[in-house]
C-alpha cells in the first residue's frame, strides 16, 4: 500500500499542500480501497473513471494499480467539481502518480455527456459521489455509455443507507446487460431485524394483486437480491440491446 494511505489509515489525518496534516473525512476505507486493487487485478483497464474525487484517497488506490499495469498517461479520469484544498492533487505529486490522471473540476452532468460524445472507452468506474437519486442514475447512464463489454461499474453507499444510491443499484440489478459480480461490506443485521426482515419479507409476497396495484416495484428485499453490501460491482456482460418497451420493476 502507498505510504500516503497508510499514514492516513494510521493517523486519520492527510497532509495538505502547506505540509500540515488535517482531519481525513468521507474517504473509502482501508478495507474497501483494498477490495478495489482486487477489482482492478481481474479486470486489468487500461482506463478507468471516477466520480468523486475528495481528498483522493480510492484515487491514489486507483492509481496505484494503473501504474503497475504501466498504463499510459491519463488512464484514470476523475471528476471533482468541488474545492478540497488541493489536498488530492497534493498527495498524488507526492506519490509520483500525478502523470496517471486527469482531474475534471467541473460536475458529473457536466463532464459525462462530453466523454461520451468524444467516444472516450473505459474498463472500470467508481461512482461515490452525491447520494441524489436522478445525479447517480445520470451518472450510471452515461458510464454505461462508455463503458466495454466486460467492464466493471462499482457503487460505493449502497445497503440502504443512502437510499437514492441503492434504487440505482436496484435499477441496475434488473439490467438484462448487467451482472452482480462481486460485493463488499455485508450489513450486520442483528438476529432480531434479520428474522424481521425475512417474515416481512415473505408476507409481501403473499399479498395478491400486488404487482396490479404497484406495477413500479420489485418487491424483493435487497437481502434476497443479495444487495445488502456497502459496496457493489456490477460487470456489463453485453451491449444493451433492449427494446423501445423493455421495462421491470426494481
Ligand atoms: C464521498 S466523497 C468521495 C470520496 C473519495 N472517493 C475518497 O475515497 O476519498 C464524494 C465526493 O463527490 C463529490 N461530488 C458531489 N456531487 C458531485 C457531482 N455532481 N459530480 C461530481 N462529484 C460530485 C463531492 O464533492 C465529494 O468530493
């Protein structure tokens, strides 16, 4: 692991470019950033893309990997239309990193559409960002945009504690063109709310004329979808060829 990140795991604390350290906040945990290395070994991109750069911490994971796989210059694209004191940039000099990555200080809405339409290809997207519904939804469209066959799209947030983040995952769940590839950070459910959940859960799927009545919802728990985890990766297994009427409840 980088000396960067495992000062900042030890101290809780990143340094800034005036050289002081200061409080690390709204970062990807140790555990989580090291399940993303995992991700980047199996799908090996030569480009990747982020949304959400704060002070760069799955940044400098990210980078880490491109520069073992001697990808070539700006392979990794991060969006960041907010000021962080240039803390990221800072630490990602400091780790000789900096030729791997091109920072787009403008919004998600704003950088996308632009990538797209310059027909830029990716292997591997980080989504954790703002937790509003239609930005991450928007988020997800113009990824899978641009984003191969065999590629990886990861969710930090999901489990229910963002609930705007976990509709998207559900959405995506129901995607002819996606699979659930792997997850990370299982809820802890107590025995108590797991046996509530479960019986919830069964008497919802006893109650007729449900699907007439809420034609929109899916009715599954995420534990029976197997989306009760922090982090989600969802690998894009075929063009999207659905139809102009293709739709499912999620
Ligand atoms: C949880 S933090 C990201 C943490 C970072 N991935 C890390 O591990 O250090 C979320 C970031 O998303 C940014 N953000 C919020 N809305 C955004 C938008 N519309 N487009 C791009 N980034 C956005 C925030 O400014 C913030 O830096």
């Amino acid at each position: 692991m980088l000396l960067t990140l495992r000062e900042a795991y030890n101290q809780f604390k990143i340094e800034s470019p005036s050289g002081e350290y200061i409080p690390l906040h709204s970062h990807t945990s140790k555990e989580q950033g090291l399940f993303l290395q995992n991700i980047l070994e199996e799908i090996r991109p030569q480009r990747s893309l982020e949304v959400g750069l704060a002070y760069g911490i799955s940044t400098l994971f990210i980078l880490e990997k491109h520069r073992e796989f001697e990808n070539k210059t700006k392979s990794h694209i991060v969006i960041e239309p907010f000021s962080w004191g240039g803390v990221a940039e800072h630490n990602i000099e400091k780790e000789g990193l900096a030729e791997y990555v091109e920072i787009r200080y403008q919004r998600s809405d704003e950088v996308l559409p632009r990538l797209y339409f310059d027909n830029i290809r990716i292997q591997f997207a980080y989504i954790d960002t703002t937790k509003v519904f239609d930005t991450v939804l928007q988020d997800f469209y113009f990824i899978d945009k641009i984003l191969d066959v065999g590629g990886v799209v990861v969710l930090d947030d999901c489990n229910g504690k963002w609930p705007g983040v976990q509709r998207v995952a559900r959405f995506i769940n129901v995607l002819p063109h996606y699979k659930l590839m792997a997850a990370h950070n299982k809820s802890n459910l107590t025995l108590k709310k797991k046996l509530a959940n479960l019986a919830i859960s069964k008497f919802i799927k006893l109650i007729p004329f449900k699907d007439k009545i809420h034609p929109t919802s899916d009715f599954e728990s995420d534990i029976d979808l197997g989306l009760d985890y922090n982090c989600l990766v969802f690998q894009k297994v075929s063009d999207d060829e659905r139809k102009w009427d293709w739709d499912k409840p999620f």
